[in-house]
C-alpha cells in the first residue's frame, strides 16, 4: 500500500492494539423495551428485548453473543450501534459517552456492523465499488480517493477490483456479496466491527474461508470484532471471550475456553450439551434443553430460566441472581446453583433487579 493511500489510516490502527487495558466497548444497564399490543383487559404490554445487559470489549478482542433465538441478540447489537434507541444504560466507546461526548457521526466512523442478508445490505442500484466508496464520500472523502480507497478495501477481502468493481451485488455469489459487506465495514477505518450472524447464511466452505478473511482482517487492522451467532462451533473458533444470553438477560460470560469446557449456568449446558459433538468424552451429561423459551412479555419471576432448569430451587423463582464469579479468570454465571458450587461468595439476590457487571 502506498504512502498516499487513503486506507493508510486503517494500517495506523494496529499500533493502538495490545497496549491500552482500557476497554474499546462498555456497556452498562443497556435496555430495550418493545411496546406491544396487549389484549382487552391490559392493552399495553412490552417485549423485554434487552434487559440491564453489562459487559466489556478489550481493544483487539473477539466477543462472541451466544443464545437461542429471540434472546436479544441482534437488539443489543442494533443499541449499540444506535440503529434504535435504548430505554436506558450508558454505552462509552474508547472512553466516551455514545451520544454525549461521542457524535452518532463518529460512533459510525468508529463501530461498524455487518448483518445476515448480505443482498439487503447493498443497494442493488449502486456498483461494488460506489456501495463501498458511498460511506467515506459521506463522511467527506473526495470521490478518487474514495474509488482508489474502494478498490483496495477489495483487494483486501479477496477480490480483484477490476474483476468485481463495476459489478452490482446479483452478479456475484453470496459470500461475495458478504466479502463485499466486509470491505463496505472497513471502508470508514472502524476500530468495532459487529458481526451479526455475519457467515450464517454461508455455505460452510465459504463460511471457513469468510471466517480466515475475518480473522486476517482482523491482525492486519487490529480489529476488535463483537460476533453474535447462534452456531456454536463458530463462536467458539473465533471468539476470545464469550457472552451467553436468555430472554434479554446476560447469564454466563467468561473466556470461550473456560465457559466450554466447564460450563457454570445450566442454561449453557443445555445449550452446549445440545451441540453435535465430534467427541464423545467431551458431552456434558445436562439433558438437552427442552420447550420453547418463555413469553418475554411477561418473563418468569427470578431466574428467568428456572422453569426449563433442571437444578431449579425455590429461591430461583424468587429472586434474581447476579452475575457473579465463578472463578478469578473473568468467568461469570448468574445462578446460585453455580455460584455456591464455585466455592466463591454467594451475590446478593435482588427481587427483578438483576444488575449484570461483566469484566
Ligand atoms: N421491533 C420490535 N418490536 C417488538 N418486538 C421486537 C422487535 N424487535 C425484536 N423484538 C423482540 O425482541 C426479542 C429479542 O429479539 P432479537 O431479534 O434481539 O433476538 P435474537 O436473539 O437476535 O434472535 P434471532 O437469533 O432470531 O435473530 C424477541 O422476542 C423479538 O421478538
């Protein structure tokens, strides 16, 4: 790349990486709820999307979001990049307030976000090359360098520019189409990419080589990536750290590691236990988790999983528990079951109040 190159900027990103402990992400208290029609007798009712969910993103790392569907995965992911508002909780990137001392305008140079359809993410009017040259044009770069700029990013995710360049996104495949989201991403030289369900609909040679492309992305930009994705076997490929949601609450959080390999709230074991598995040693002996998840408009008292879990106990039901350690490495569980098995102090309860505090 040359000296003048536009995307230098994205090279100089790199030097930042390893060396901050501050996190690149905190969230804290982050809520979303959906107002919805109820019936007759209480004709407003809400959709507890998101609820007091806390955690951290050190710069360079990868979070994976993991959690069966409607858990509010992809709501979290839209709150943090201000595609909705939030009903409450601060979300503070390299250290700013979104919204306060961070402009929406810099939230969208600083965190990008790549989603499941990779056609509805491009205007089908517009070229390869005018779809990732559009967002540096409207942050002000002049139309050349946002072409030169365009063509690069192309290069870098894989495709030649002056094969796929003029092309527009029903002429090329999907994991094309997905290298071409990637590359529109990068095109505002974001430090947060959030990836939401971004190689679900991949076949799975291309998902291997999409997830390759992230991963070398990533090294050569210094990325930190948030990838939420309800396949298992990828978050844990790809993530450092990972994240296990249920009806809109954090219930696990810890190293993918550890969280796999000793999983602490019933919940992840069921949802682990339910992962087809090339080992047979390595199978927990929790049952796989039965029924649907609970209404969330009117979600259980307590632990909100108490009514599916098999180690259920009276206090369960009565009181939220916190996400508490389960160990001195970052690894959290909001269960009592856990907690009191962990050998660490048991969290306060608070009755629907669950303040979740993540490391
Ligand atoms: N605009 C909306 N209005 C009302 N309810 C909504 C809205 N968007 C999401 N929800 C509800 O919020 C909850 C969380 O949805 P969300 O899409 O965040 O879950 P998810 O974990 O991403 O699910 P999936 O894996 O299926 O995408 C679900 O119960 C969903 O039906």
């Amino acid at each position: 790349m040359s000296e003048t190159s536009p995307s230098v900027e994205l090279l100089e990103q790199v030097e930042d990486v390893g060396g901050a402990a501050q996190p690149l992400l905190q969230v804290s208290g982050l809520t979303k709820h959906f107002p919805v029609r109820g019936d007759l007798f209480s004709p407003r009712k809400t959709v507890r999307a998101v609820d007091n969910v806390s955690f951290s993103i050190a710069k360079g790392e990868t979070v994976g979001i993991v959690g069966e569907s409607g858990c509010g995965k992809s709501t979290t992911a839209r709150l943090l990049m201000h595609l909705m508002k939030r009903d409450a909780g601060d979300i503070v990137y390299d250290g700013m307030q979104v919204g306060r001392a961070l402009s929406l305008r810099e939230l969208r140079r600083g965190m990008q976000m790549v989603f499941q359809d990779s056609y509805a993410s491009l205007n089908p009017r517009l070229t390869i090359e005018d779809s990732i040259a559009f967002g540096p044009k409207v942050h002000g770069m002049a139309d050349a360098a946002a072409r030169l700029l365009a063509r690069e990013l192309l290069g870098k995710v894989g495709l030649r520019p002056e094969t796929f360049a003029n092309r527009y996104p029903h002429e090329i495949s999907g994991g094309q189409r997905q290298r071409v989201n990637i590359a529109r991403a990068l095109a505002l030289s974001p430090r947060l990419v959030i990836l939401d369900e971004a190689v679900s609909a991949l076949d799975k040679s291309v998902e291997a080589q999409v997830l390759n492309l992230l991963a070398d992305l990533k090294r050569e930009f210094g990325l930190t990536y948030l990838f939420i994705s309800h396949d298992l076997n990828v978050v844990r490929y790809i993530s450092d750290r990972v994240l296990v949601m249920y009806l809109g609450e954090v219930v696990e959080l810890g190293p993918v590691d550890k969280v796999w390999d000793a999983p602490a709230h019933p919940y992840t074991r069921a949802l682990l236990a339910a992962m087809p598995s090339s080992d047979p040693d390595n199978r927990t002996e929790t049952p796989p988790i039965s029924g649907d998840p609970p209404n969330p408009i009117d979600p259980p008292s307590g632990c909100r999983f108490h009514t599916r879990c098999p180690f259920a106990e009276p206090l369960c039901a009565n009181a939220t528990p916190e996400l508490s350690d389960v160990d001195t490495m970052g690894h959290q569980a909001a269960c009592y079951m856990a907690i009191a098995g962990s050998g660490h102090s048991r969290a306060p309860a608070k009755e629907n109040d669950k303040g979740a505090t993540a490391a």
